[in-house]
C-alpha cells in the first residue's frame, strides 16, 4: 500500500499546504479537497486513474475537490467509472456544488459513471480488493463526519477526519500500519483535534505509525519534534 499525502493543510492553505487529499496507490483518494486536482497533478498522480473517493465529511476542503475531479475526467474523455463513497447526504451536497460552481454540470451525460454511496457507522464496505470501515467522530459539518478506515489483503490505513477527541479513534485506527491523525490546534478548540488531547491518549494507540496532518498555522510554529508530521508529497 502506497500512500502519497498529496495534500496535508487545512481548510486555509496555512503553511502554503494544500487541502487534504491522500492517494491510496494510484487508484484510491481519501478526501478531495478543492485544490485536490493541483495537488495530484504536482505529485504525477493522474486524476483520470483514480477509482474511488473516500469522503469523511462534507466540508469544502474535504470534498470540494469532487467536482472538479468529475468535470476534468468528462473534457479528458475519461471512461472509468468513479465510486465516491461519503456521508449521507453525499450525493445532494456533490449535485448542489456542481450546480452553483458549474450550472448544469450535474445533468450532463458522461463516457462514465459516478456512483455515489453511503457510510454506515461501523459497516465495511467492499470495492475491489478494497476495505472501507467508517467510525462516526465529532466534527459539525451539516451531516454526519467520519474516521475511515483502507484494509486491502496486506495492509491498512486509517484516517481520522477532522474531529475533537473521541474514543471512536482508538477503534479505527486499532493494529493500522499507518494512522493519519488530524493535529490541528495545541490546546483544545471545539471540533477539531488538539495535540494536548491526542498526546494524553498517545499510548493508548496500537497502530504502528502515527502522522499528523491538517494543522494550523498555531500547531505548525509549535515544537512538533516529539510528532511525525505530514508535509504535501509525503510518501509512506
């Protein structure tokens, strides 16, 4: 399992980062962030390839890439389908950026599919040789957010999403090789993941590698030498 974090900022660009979007090989994005297609593009990793989205939350700067992706798959003649597989309520949130960035683009008749489906709080779903678990978190975001979890037959990977802390994260990411874990603030701030928090349930993880990414401007000055820390290009 390849992983390239073409993507590890947070919603602002803090750091000069890109938004979060996590290719899992070549055929897999976790997160879609909107400036997903200049991250993929930067890193040789072309969209066209890509298979399946795994969406955890339906914020701008972790789907909003989705459209994006579609509409440049539809002028470079692709012809593979595209699974997405987010939130309830994934595909009114997909049909309604499309419709106020590009009218009319959600009803245009393509080389390819787009099949939209749905977590299910601790239901693994089967795509390909690919095992996909959600692990609700808490993290407001107009419709339920999730941890999630990428098992193929030899390795796995878990990302936490954006979310304050939850013990939901422990399950997710249980015995993962590698745990991608939002780090957003030092201290605790509703919603989002502090690194005074997550240091306090450190030990309690048994993945086997645990990387920070989406951090503030306020965790990126911080002293992060006890932390391994995500950077766009990354490649685990």
């Amino acid at each position: 399992m390849d992983v390239t974090v073409a993507g590890s900022g947070d919603a602002f660009g803090s750091g000069g980062r890109f938004q979060t979007c996590i290719a899992v090989g070549t055929h897999t994005l976790i997160d879609c962030g909107t400036t997903s297609l200049t991250a993929l593009r930067q890193q040789s990793l072309d969209p066209n390839e890509i298979r399946t989205v795994v969406i955890t939350h339906l914020h701008g700067d972790h789907f909003g890439g989705l459209p994006f992706l579609i509409l440049d798959g539809q002028f470079r003649r692709r012809t593979e389908d595209l699974t997405v597989i987010g939130p309830p309520g994934t595909q009114a949130r997909l049909t309604d950026a499309m419709e106020t960035l590009f009218p009319g683009s959600s009803q245009v008749q393509r080389r390819f599919g787009v099949h939209v489906l749905e977590h299910a709080d601790g239901r693994t779903r089967q795509v390909d040789e690919l095992a996909v678990t959600p692990y609700e978190v808490r993290h407001a975001s107009g419709a339920p957010a999730y941890a999630v979890r990428l098992q193929t037959p030899g390795r796995s990977i878990t990302y936490s999403g954006d979310t304050e802390w939850t013990d939901a994260l422990l399950q997710a990411a249980d015995e993962a090789d590698l745990f991608l874990c939002e780090g957003y603030s030092t201290t605790p701030v509703r919603w989002h993941m502090d690194l005074e928090t997550l240091a306090q349930y450190r030990d309690r993880f048994t993945c086997r590698q645990l990387v920070l990414t989406h951090l503030s401007p306020t965790a990126l000055a911080a002293d992060l030498s006890d932390w391994s820390v995500a950077s766009d290009g990354m490649r685990l």
